[in-house]
C-alpha cells in the first residue's frame, strides 16, 4: 500500500506566489498526497485564490496572525499520515520531489527525513544559484549524538529543512522558540531522533537566496511575530545576537532532548564548542557590538530591561565565555 504525505502549505499574505506554490504541490507524481493549506490570518486575496482550487486542497484559516513559528509548527502537526511535509507558500517543488524523498525514507526506515538539492531562480524563472552539495545533510549511522553533531557542523542553507519528515521522528521534537535559530535546533534535535538523508537531485526551487541574519533575527522574535515593536524599553534584545542566539538555541533544545541526562549535558557541551569553531569570527563581532551598546541599553534601564540585558549576557558566556570577562564588572 502506498503511504500518504501530508503536504502542510503555510502562509500569510502570499497572494504573489501562492497559486504557483499549490500547483507545484498538486503536480507532485506521488499518487497518494493530501494538501492543507494553513492561512495565517491573511489580509490580501490569499484566501480567495486558495478557495479557487475547491476540493483538491483543504484550507484551515487561523482567525488572527499566530506568527511564522506558530504557524509552522501547525504544519508540522497537520494530518495523521506516517509521513508530513511543511511547505512554504512561494518555494516551488519540482514533480518528483515527494516521489525520491518517499524512496529513501521507504529504503531507509531510521531515516526521520529525506530533502534534496536546491536552486535559486528569479522573478523571471531564470536560476540565478545552486545551492553548494556541502549544504545538503548527511547525518545517519546508530551514534545519534554523532548525527546531531554533524547537522550543527552542516545545515546551513532552507533546502535542507524543507523535505518530507517522519511523523514518528517529529512527534518527539521539543517546541519551536520564537527565536533566530529555531530550524537549526529543531533539525539537530530530530537527528537524535533518525537519520537525516537526501537526493542530491535539484528538486527544491527558492525564489530567493535568503535575507540578512539580523533581519530574520528580528522577525523571528515573539514580540515581532505579535506585531509588536522592537525598539521600545519592554522588548527582548535576542536579535542583536543572530548568531550567538542561533548556538545558545541548541543548548536551551538539547536540555529538554529525550536523551538521558548524560548525553543532554554532552550535547549542551558541545553545541558552543561547534558553532565557535563554524562562526567564530562573527560571534566574537556580535558580542563586541553588544557590549559597546550597553550603556545605551543600560542608561535608565528599569528591572526589565537589565533582565533582558542579563539575558543577552548569559548567552554571550555560554557561547564565548572568554568574551565575558570584557565586560566590566557594573555591567554584568
């Protein structure tokens, strides 16, 4: 009997992009495929062109903007098939993407999700990029502490998170953070769980290369995914440290993994250890940008605020522990 894949569409305001999304879902050669499209509270005409596609698609309307995160997360959980498939609402699929990622995970049964190549193409359909093969995960073999090792040394780049999953695997996986980061904890979490394969095919087409660290670092807040401001007295300050807070979002994972306590305390270890030796460089920017702006940040700081500061400060220590001692002493 042929598994089902529930294809989960998430979305908000994607009028531009949403009909090609659907289409390239609906084309998929895999002859047993449900779709939903989950609409995020959408203020264009996103909902209308979905209604146009009738029963070939269910649309599951949230009544007020969750967030990307959130809405994410409701994608990972759509359905009841052994297989789930979240997908965003301007990448494309090429038709057999679902059909050589179900051959891997049917060949490989430890494996907890299969992706493929990727490129990047333009408004006028041209490819403009192909992402590097040295972004695609290989992280298999029975030392699973050894899998989530080498997704932190790895992942890299989107088309390697957006493959079909393991329902079983991604039943297990902590909650998604609000937070720069979430998709990198989230997939060496689920490599704790199984295998992590792929196609080196090109089979996943992005319609842009991606946005700047610190841009996603502040969308990704909770406070902007309420539409809420970032540059008032009460707002979190994780942004200001994409990447610090991209490393220190492992450690805050690993320490509610289903592992024992030992390989919890090992992996919460390693995680700093990894990303100082993949961004060193930049994190030790990071926090120096930090540190230069905490008079600012501290001048008439209330107890909010100074915890916010104290935050930022913690993960600066978990993640560059010499980086702390610069800071002076009426500062930390």
């Amino acid at each position: 009997m042929t598994p089902t894949v529930d294809v989960a569409l998430f979305v908000r305001n994607g009028e531009a992009t949403i009909a090609a999304a659907i289409e390239s879902v609906l084309a998929q050669s895999w002859p047993a495929l449900t779709l939903t499209v989950l609409d995020n509270a959408s203020t264009d005409r996103t909902v209308e062109i979905v209604r146009h596609y009738g029963d070939a698609l269910r649309l599951l309307r949230a009544p007020v903007d969750i967030g990307l995160t959130a809405n994410c997360e409701r994608a990972f959980a759509c359905g009841a098939a052994e297989f789930v498939m979240p997908k965003t609402a301007d990448d494309l699929l090429a038709p057999d993407f679902v059909a050589q990622a179900m051959a891997v995970l049917r060949a490989y049964p430890e494996c907890a999700m299969c992706h493929a190549g990727g490129l990047v193409f333009g408004g006028d359909g041209v490819v403009q990029s192909v992402y590097p093969a040295t972004h695609r995960l290989h992280a298999v073999g029975p030392d699973r502490l050894a899998r989530a090792r080498s997704v932190m040394t790895r992942y890299t780049s989107a088309p390697s998170f957006w493959g079909v999953y393991r329902r079983a695997a991604v039943a297990q996986l902590a909650r998604f953070r609000p937070t720069a980061g979430w998709d990198h904890a989230a997939l060496a979490e689920l490599a704790l769980y199984g295998e992590i394969r792929h196609v080196p095919e090109l089979l996943y087409l992005r319609r842009d290369p991606g946005k700047p660290v610190r841009r996603i670092a502040r969308a990704m807040t909770e406070a902007a995914q309420r539409g809420l401001p970032l540059d008032d007295s009460i707002a979190e300050l994780r942004w200001m440290v994409p990447l610090i807070t991209t490393a220190y979002a492992h450690v805050e994972t690993f320490a509610v993994a289903r592992l024992p306590a030992a390989e919890r305390a090992q992996l919460m270890h390693d995680a700093p250890r990894i990303f100082r030796t993949r961004w060193r460089e930049l994190l030790l920017q990071e926090a120096a940008q930090f540190r230069a702006a905490l008079p600012h940040l501290l001048d008439g700081a209330d107890g909010w605020r100074r915890r916010q500061v104290a935050e930022v400060l913690a993960m600066i220590a978990a993640v560059l522990p010499e980086e702390l001692a610069q800071v002076g002493p009426g500062r930390r």
